[in-house]
C-alpha cells in the first residue's frame, strides 16, 4: 500500500473507514479554517494594488 486513494478507502470494513474518513476530515478542516480567512485578507489587499505599465525602453 503505497497511498491512500479513494478507491482504496471505499474498500475498506466500515470500521476502518470510519477511522480514516474522520482523520482526513479533522485534519482538513482546521486547514480550511486557516486559508479562508487568509485568502479574503489577500483578495482584499489585492483591491490596493496600483496597475503600473511595463515599461517599453531600458532606462540607465
């Protein structure tokens, strides 16, 4: 058993997939709980950022 796929944990006895699916579930969703704040933090500072055009000559 090299990994974990879906195929594999629908084949498992309920007890065991039990186990799995609920590790999977507390593992992923404090995750969630930390990225989504984080993403409307960024999609907001986002709004603050000024568009400047590339230039087109090389300036020294």
């Amino acid at each position: 058993m090299d990994s974990l796929t879906p195929e594999l944990v629908r084949h498992l006895s309920a007890p065991v997939h039990s186990i799995v699916v609920e590790a999977y579930n507390d593992a992923l969703v404090p995750l969630f709980l930390w990225v989504a704040p984080l993403v409307l933090v960024s999609a907001v500072l986002l709004l603050f950022i000024q568009e400047k055009p590339l230039s087109t000559t090389l300036e020294r």
